[in-house]
C-alpha cells in the first residue's frame, strides 16, 4: 500500500503508526498460542481504520476479517495500551522554553499551525458547561497560582473574566477595544480550527460518523486516543484540511453576563492599552 492510501485510510504515514506500534506492542501481542490469533500489527491498523472512518464495528471490523465481538476485545486492549503512552504525547509546556514557543506561534497567528492537544479533560458529558469543567482542572489551578507567568488564557464570554482567562468585551466602546476582539477572535479560532482538523481526522468524534455509543469509560479513552493520534500526526507533518461539513465560522458566545472582578478588568484593560492602543 501507498503512503498516500496509508494516509488516507488510517490518517497516520507508516513511520508514524510503527513509532505508536513500537510503544504499545508489549500490550498488543496475543499471550495466546492459537495459529489464529490476531496480531498486533492488525489490531492496531484496524482500531485505526474505525477511528478515521467513523464507521460502526461490524463494518470497521470486516475490512480486517475481524468479527465484530473479536473487534469490541480488541478496541479495549488497544485503548488501554494507549492509555498507558498518554503523557508521552499529549503535555502540557513546563520549561520557560516550551512556553516561549507557545506564546510565538500564538504571536504569529497569520501562519494558522497546526497545534497539537496539551491538554485533554475528557470525562464530562456534554451537558456540563465549558466554564464549569475548566474551574475543576489542574491546569487552570495552575495558571491561577502563577505557575506560567504572564501566560493567559483565552475564552469566549461563555467563561468569566479573570486575571489568568481573558475574555472580549461585550460592548467595545474603542477601537482600541475593538482591536481587541479582532485579535482575541483571530487568536481563538486557531482552538476551533484544532478541533475542526481532529474531527476531521478521526470521524468517530464527530456525530456524522455515526456516535460513540459506549459506556462512558470507553469513550473516555477513545477521545484521549484521538488526541495522541492528532498529536503524532502533527508531529510527523501530515497536513489534513478541514472537512466541507465541519467548517463554520467561530461563534461568539454571549450567554450571560458573567460577573468579573475589578483586577481582571483592569489587567483586560492595561493589555488593551498596551498592545492595541492608538495607532497611526
């Protein structure tokens, strides 16, 4: 098969999917000594294939000759080898040089990179609002105390301001302030865009792929898995675009005026000065 049908089907090069074969084989091979057994190269390629298309098992599962009750065992074995190589790929920046690089490619946002996933908080259902699941992590704790510096956040006005997440202003009143949102805007989409190329990697994030109708802990996993493959996919330079049917427009979010302390203002305020003040 051609590294182009490779990529296609399985969203990684072969480089890249013996990289990850490499890390996970102890956990893949069959301990069983049936002349029949699947191998770990297969159920490794075929979690792959069912990830990147979308597809329901039975029919993910028969590209490979695997029964779908065989291809359910082996979804689980996979995603708990997987599970053991997560801090491997996705990190968070600790070293002041990993957050320097960061802090560029977000100041030169015009190149539009692809961005790797830092961090993953996957076990909330949907129904728990983005601002309520970011309180409750490490990372934002960690940003509170002061642990990244300057470093900031950014959000929609769907989260509170405060001095470590900025938020646009709902009623600029300035260009300055109007400068403001432009950049925060043009800054965010860089995340939506991230989103927008993971799905369409790996179709079976996405609705139109059908749904992840497992119990929560598998598609806990599945998730996380996802994102180490985006990560090792960015990693190895592997360009994908955005799918017709997942390319929108960044939406602002205006749901409630969520009330925010004077210093973060003020700190909302001397960054505006200072960074979109007059200009000739």
């Amino acid at each position: 098969m051609i590294e182009e049908e490779v990529h296609q089907q399985f969203r990684l090069n072969k480089a890249a999917i013996l990289e990850l074969y490499e890390k996970i084989l102890l956990n893949l091979n069959s301990k069983t000594k049936r002349s029949h057994a699947v191998t770990g190269v297969t159920k490794l390629l075929s979690v792959l294939y069912f990830m990147a298309s979308g597809l329901f098992q039975h029919v993910a599962s028969s590209r490979f000759g695997i029964s779908q009750p065989t291809f359910c065992r082996i979804l689980k074995q996979v995603l708990r080898a997987m599970m053991l190589v997560t801090k491997d790929y996705i990190k968070f920046p600790t070293t002041n040089d990993e957050i320097l690089k960061i802090k560029e490619k977000f100041f030169n946002i015009a190149g539009f990179p692809n961005f790797e996933i830092l961090d993953i908080v996957p076990n909330f259902p949907g129904s728990c609002h983005d601002s309520y699941i970011l309180q409750g992590t490490e990372l934002f704790r960690r940003f509170q105390r002061g642990d990244y510096g300057d470093s900031l956040l950014l959000g929609d006005n769907g989260y509170r301001l405060n001095q470590s997440l900025m938020t646009p202003y709902l009623s600029p009143s300035t260009s300055a302030e109007l400068r403001f949102n432009h950049a925060h805007k043009k800054t965010r989409s860089i995340g939506e865009r991230t989103f927008g190329i993971w799905k369409s990697r790996f179709r079976c994030l996405d609705v139109s792929g059908g749904a992840l109708l497992y119990e929560p802990k598998i598609v806990c996993q599945i998730i996380i898995a996802c994102a180490i493959l985006h990560n090792i996919a960015n990693a190895h330079n592997l360009e994908t675009s955005i799918a017709d049917d997942l390319r929108e427009e960044i939406q602002e979010n205006f749901e409630g005026n969520i009330p925010s302390d004077n210093a973060a203002q003020l700190v909302r305020q001397q960054i505006t000065v200072d960074f979109f003040g007059n200009r000739l």
